[in-house]
C-alpha cells in the first residue's frame, strides 16, 4: 500500500515530456510618446474649447512664482492644468476664452502655444482683427478732429 502511494505522488513523465516550449516573446517596437504629447491628447478628448501649452522663455523648469504668475492671468474657469513629466511646460484646457490682456501678460512672461479647435482659434483671430480694425478707425478719427 504504501508503495502505491509512493507512486500516485511522482509526475507523469509522458505529460511533462510533450509541454510544448515557452512561446518566444515577438520582438515589438513601442514608440513612447512624452508626456506632453498624451496630456495634449487628454485635452482634445476631453473637449475643451481652448488648449494652450506654456513654456518658460528660457526653456527652464517651471517654479512656484511661474506657477502663480499662471494662475492669476488666466480665466478662473479654467477647467484643467497639467504639468509635463519634466516640468517645462504646463498645458492649460478650458471651456472658456482667455481676455485679450490675459493673453498679453501670458506672452510677455511665457512662450504661448495654441492647440485649441481650429474653429475655435478662426473665430477668436477673426474677433482680434475687429478689434484692431475699430482701435484703428477711433484713432484716425481722433486724429481727423484734431486738424
């Protein structure tokens, strides 16, 4: 009896024997994108209207003065922010449109780039222009009164 059990105890050498070898793993070639390049893609499929992405003039790291200086000239509105993994960057996403001097103030300290919807950049440059083209007529009209 105990020689049976001995027995019942030991692997089938037949079933070990026909484990077909460990698949060899597919060489694959991943292409990482940053991390700027997902947040950016994170803004567009969470809708937002506007899509602006902040960088230091000076290509440096942002710090808490850089990070305030954002915060108080943008829209409150502004939905969501994200820092990139190597913090030279912060990607703002928004419902609503930046002020005019907002923007101002963010160009003078930072280099501004626009991913916002086409439709969206078309209207607001469309808005610009307006605007520039009534300061000018005020201005041309000033100065016609004033001969």
């Amino acid at each position: 009896m105990i020689i049976l059990l001995n027995f019942g105890c030991q692997p089938n050498k037949t079933i070990l024997k026909d484990v077909p070898p460990p698949p060899t793993p597919m060489e694959t070639v991943e292409i990482k994108k940053t991390s700027l390049e997902e947040d950016l893609r994170e803004m567009e499929t969470a809708g937002f209207n506007y899509v602006l992405v902040f960088r230091r003039k000076d290509g440096g790291v942002f710090d808490k003065e850089d990070q305030k200086y954002l915060r108080d000239n943008t829209p409150i509105e502004t939905n969501r922010w994200r820092k990139t993994s190597d913090g030279k960057a912060f990607i703002a996403g928004s419902g609503f449109g930046f002020s005019p001097e907002q923007m101002d103030a963010l160009r003078d300290r930072f280099i501004v780039e626009d991913f916002s919807k086409p439709e969206i950049k078309e209207a607001a440059n469309k808005a610009a222009n307006a605007n520039t083209a009534n300061i000018n007529k005020s201005n041309t009209s000033r100065s016609n009164t004033n001969k």
